[in-house]
C-alpha cells in the first residue's frame, strides 16, 4: 500500500550510516548497549566472519545480519528500546552539518523526508521521531518482549532499497525525486532520483530554493 502523498510534492531520500550521520551507527550502537564482556564473548563466536568481512571476503549484508543476531538474540525489547531512545538522543550531535541542514531545509519546503537504511528500526525508529522523518530500514523480529535476533525483511540495502521505496511510495505523485548516499549499497536508490548526492563524490549539494526559514 502506498504512502499518502500530494501531487506536486518532492520527495527527499537519505541513507544514514556516512550520510546522514558521519560515523557506523550500527557498531556504535552495539557499543553503546552492551557490555565490553558481552560484546567479546559473541564476538569469539563469529571471528571467522568478521574476519572474511575485513577481508572483503564476506559481504555486509550478511554480515549486519550475523551480527545483530550475535549480539542481540534474547535482549529484553523494553529494555533495549529504552536504552536505543538514549542512543538516537547522543546520536543528533554527531549528524552531518550539511545534510542535516539540507533535510530540514526539505521539510522547512514541504517535502516529503525519508530515511532509507540498511540499519535496523531498534535505534533508527527513535531518531526518525526526533526528526519528524518517516523511515524505511531493515525491521527486527520481537516474541514476547525478546529481540530474537532476526530480521523480519531482508536487509535493506542495494535492491533492496530501490524494492521497499517502490513498494510504500508510487514515484509518479512527486515533482521531483532527492536522494543522498554515500556507498554503493545506495547506487539503486540514487538511480530513482532526478538530484541526487554521493557524499565523498559530488562536490555541491543539490540546490534547493533558500527563501526560506531553516531552524537547524
């Protein structure tokens, strides 16, 4: 089913990890919810695929999911999502100035603002209501209050990206189409934009109408 949107409306798309925020979200959140002894002991247990990882022997798709299972499995949901909430809340400091002002000058012109992630809901969910954004990231399965340390949809990068935006938005009811990554997990969804932005790649931004009030 597709989002509501209005004729005449821009919609805006923003990868996070070295987007949006300059640092791996993921890892640090990791770090930021559990302990050092934890951390160590779940991560004895997958090394070889770290290691192939660090190689570019094993790729990051697979290896985010290997690893919130790791980490995460049987992780009490209240508790994690209070302790996400304090995370999404560290993490606005550490946003990029430049695209943090070009997200709000979009919604400061009444574009429709999304982020598209190959991170998961845990944490980007809290940050997105900080924000006021809608969200569309790799979605983490609950039973009884306990993160199982699955995925309930693929991991949300590459095709995948362009897969999701397509199923929640019907591209035809925008103007004009923003999108802004900064690796090649992003390369499809950037390909569904008329302006679009790779960080470390395109010098300017893409230019937006400055008349306009933006409270950063």
């Amino acid at each position: 089913m597709y989002a509501t949107s209005k004729k005449n409306k821009n919609l805006a798309l923003f990868d996070f990890d070295g987007t949006l925020c300059k640092k791996d979200s993921f890892t640090g959140f990791i770090f930021y919810a559990l302990s050092r002894r934890h951390i160590i002991k779940q991560g004895i247990k997958i090394l070889p695929w770290i290691q192939a990882y660090y190689l570019n022997a094993y790729p990051a798709h697979a290896m985010r999911s290997k690893l919130f299972r790791a980490m995460f499995s049987n992780a009490d949901a209240l508790e994690l999502q209070q302790i996400a909430q304090e995370y999404a809340n560290n993490l606005l400091s550490q946003l990029n100035p430049s695209l943090l002002k070009q997200l709000k000058q979009h919604q400061a012109l009444g574009d429709e603002v999304v982020l598209v992630s190959a991170s998961v809901d845990v944490y980007l969910q809290p940050i997105c209501s900080l924000l006021s954004i809608n969200l569309i990231c790799t979605q983490t399965e609950q039973i009884n209050n306990t993160y199982t340390g699955k995925y309930t949809t693929p991991d949300c990068s590459s095709e995948q990206k362009r897969q999701r935006i397509l199923e929640k938005y019907s591209l035809h009811y925008y103007s004009v189409i923003y999108a802004y990554g900064n690796s090649i997990e992003d390369r499809e969804m950037l390909e569904l934009a008329d302006h679009r932005y790779m960080v470390g790649v395109d010098k300017t931004l893409p230019q937006l109408p400055t008349n306009i009030q933006i409270a950063i």
